[in-house]
C-alpha cells in the first residue's frame, strides 16, 4: 500500500511540523488532508523567537548531523514556500553570536572551532573573535563565538505561508476538527471516523496523549516557554544566544527576546514576572534595547519528548500510522527535513537515526 502515488493521507496538526509533512507529500504525489484541532498556527509555531541554529560541533552526533543537513537546506526550502504561497516567512541566514564569559569557555569554544572544520567541511564557520560593541562589554568579556550557519525565521508568518503553501499545492486544511483517537482504517474525530490509506500524527503536545494508549511509556510532555516581541529595529546585527536567552532580530524592524524552560506550570499561555526578568537580561547584554516597546508577550507548549530527540516514523504494531513529534526546541531548525523525511518513510525509502525511533524514547 505504502509508496503508491495519489493515496490519501491525513495530517493531524498543522503546525510547522504537521504543514511540512504535508507539502512534501503533496509534491510526492499524496492526496493530502490535514485535520487540525484549532487553527493554523494554534499551538507552539504560533510564536516569536524563530532562531534556527547548530548544536555545538564537538561530539557529532546523528541528530546533529539531521539538524546539519536540515539548516543548510532550509534557504531553499523557505524561499519555495514564499514564492509558492506569496507570503513573508521572515527567514534570513543571520549568523548567530554567542557570549563567552571566561577565559575557560573561550578555550572551549577554540577547540570546537577546531571540530567545526572537521565536521562541517568548510561549508559554514565557527568562529571566535572581539564582541561588536552593540553588545555591553561586561556581557562577552572573552569575545563571542560567531557561525554563520544560524538563520532567523518569523514562527507565526512563516507558519501562515507553510499553509498557504500547502493549499497552493492541493493540500485541504481542515480548522476546527480535532482526532481523538487512530483507527486500524485512519482516525477517530468528533466529525466521525475518517479513513485513510496512510496517517501523520503531527500534534505537537497533543500528539503525545494520541500515541500515548499505543506505546509503554508516556512519550513525551509539554513544557512551556514565554517569550516577548519588542519594537525595535537592529539592522544588521546578528542574533544572540547567552545561556538560555534568545535575542533575535527580525527583518520586519522587532526583536524577539526567550525564552523560559518551565516543565511545571499553571497556565500554558499566561505570561508573568519570568518573562519581564528575561527582557531585562537582554536589554542588559544589547543596551540598544533599553526602553523598546514590547509589543507582544506570548506563551506556549513546545512539544518535548521523553529522550529529547526528535520522534520520526512508523507508530508500533500499526502498519499504516506515523509520527512527526518532539519537535521541541528546533522545530523551525528541523521543518525543512522533516516533511521530506516522513514523505520518503511513507515510501519505504527515508533513512532516519536510530534514536529518533519511537522504541527508541518509550522502550515498545
Ligand atoms: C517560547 C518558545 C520559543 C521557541 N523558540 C524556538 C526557536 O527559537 N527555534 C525553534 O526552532 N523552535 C523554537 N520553539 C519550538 C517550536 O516552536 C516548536 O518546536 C514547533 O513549533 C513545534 O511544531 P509542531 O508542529 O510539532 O507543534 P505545534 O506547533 O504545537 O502544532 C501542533 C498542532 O496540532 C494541533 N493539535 C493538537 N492536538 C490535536 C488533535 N487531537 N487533533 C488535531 N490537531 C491537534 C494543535 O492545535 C497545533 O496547531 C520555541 C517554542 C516556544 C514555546
């Protein structure tokens, strides 16, 4: 059945992950539905901050090179979604600094300047030099290191025109529908079963609670993040990463600033004191920022799995059903591979890391 053109397939979610997948499909020939509880965007890709960068170049793993292989093709597959959709993504390759606060750290960060070209081939950089002065010298005081891998990205435009994509393609988005549950011939929604010839679980946090009655162990949880949107237009400046702290200029004249990590919450979507304490932080490490407006002060749900690594093909004991979840923190560094991916696995010709299995987080 799986790898025969013009089947259908059903999406569950349409989030960046869930969108993705289906484009791909799509352009793989699939009859494409996505079903989506909410609407576009409703979950965590309805955010802010959009960094997309490389984990660190030392110890290279399968998942950084998945990661690797998904930044460098991401120029390509952004610009395809805006020209397909006519809308704004707010992607750019900007390179990305990171603070180095002792002189143990800046050794570090030299060594792995080493392992950057072993690993990445000369393709992109890993640097270490003096901080620009739009950074308070107090907060790098052992310079920065600078790859030029890192891009930005607008999550909640860059989700709109992924659907606009998607429909340009022929994909059918369903808004307000949620799946309740798999079926051996598809899903259970509130609108009654829906048959398919092949299923994607693409929930994001939801997902988890779908593929929960089908594996041993939970697979995966929320955890909330708050972030801010501040009116400020940095130009040219690169983005920062300090320790958790995100500041991400975007090309539309704000900067992003994130974003918390909090695994015990009561309210998914309220923000508080946490994010101010943030704001605070970056207005320290880019005195620019000092008095910005903030426009938009936001929260959500980032889907992370049990393992932390993302959670990529066939659902256990059901031979028609897949998983794209855990996208967590890099589901817009991910999303250009990810729907090529779970397109070529519905084939039978993907080839995904080991740990990325669903056995591989939930011991099934
Ligand atoms: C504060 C914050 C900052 C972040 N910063 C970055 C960053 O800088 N870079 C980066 O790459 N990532 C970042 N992330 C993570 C990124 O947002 C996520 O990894 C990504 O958006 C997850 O995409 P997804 O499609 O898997 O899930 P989601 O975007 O959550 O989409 C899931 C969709 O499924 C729908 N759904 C749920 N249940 C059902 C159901 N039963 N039936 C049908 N539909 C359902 C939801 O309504 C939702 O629309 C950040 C996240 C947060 C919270």
């Amino acid at each position: 059945m799986m790898g025969k053109k013009g089947n259908s397939l059903i999406v569950a979610g349409a989030g960046v992950w869930g969108l993705s997948c289906a484009l791909a499909c799509a352009r793989h020939g699939w009859r494409v539905t996505v079903l989506e509880k909410d609407r576009v965007g409703a979950g965590a890709s309805g955010g802010v901050v959009g960094a997309m960068a490389p984990h660190t170049p030392d110890r290279w793993t399968a998942k950084k090179q998945f990661q690797f292989q998904a930044l460098e093709t991401a120029t390509l597959f952004w610009e395809e979604v805006e020209h397909l959709s006519g809308l704004p993504t707010g992607y750019g390759r900007i390179e990305r600094l990171q603070p180095i606060l002792t002189h143990k750290a800046r050794t570090l960060a030299l060594a792995r300047a080493v392992c950057a070209q072993e690993v990445w081939q000369g393709r992109t950089t890993w640097t270490v030099e003096d901080a620009p002065d739009w950074i308070a010298p107090v907060c790098a005081p052992c310079g920065v290191i600078r790859d030029n891998l890192s891009a930005r990205i607008h999550p909640a435009k860059a989700t709109r025109a992924l659907a606009a994509a998607c429909q340009a393609t022929g994909v059918t988005i369903t808004e307000g529908v949620a799946v309740h549950g798999l079926s051996d011939s598809g899903v259970h929604t509130e609108c009654g079963d829906k048959h398919a010839d092949a299923v994607i679980l693409a929930a994001g946090v939801g997902g988890f609670d779908l593929l929960a009655p089908h594996t041993a162990r939970t697979p995966g949880a929320g955890q909330k993040g708050q972030a801010a949107l501040l009116k400020c237009d940095l130009g040219t400046c690169a983005q920062i990463y300090a320790d958790g702290l995100y500041i991400v200029p975007h090309s539309d004249g704000t900067v992003a600033v994130g974003s918390t990590s909090e695994d015990i919450f009561d309210h998914p979507t309220a923000t508080d004191a946490q994010l101010d304490a943030l704001i605070a932080r970056a207005q320290r490490q880019v005195p620019a920022l000092a008095g910005a407006h903030v426009l938009q002060r936001w929260a959500g749900l980032r889907p992370k799995p049990r393992k932390r690594n993302p959670m990529l093909g066939p659902v256990p004991g059901l031979d028609r059903h897949f998983v794209a979840l855990g996208a967590f923190k890099i589901g817009f560094g991910l999303a250009a591979k990810v729907g090529e991916t779970l397109a070529n696995c519905l084939e039978g010709t993907a080839r995904i890391p080991d740990s990325f299995s669903i056995e591989a987080h939930t011991g099934d």
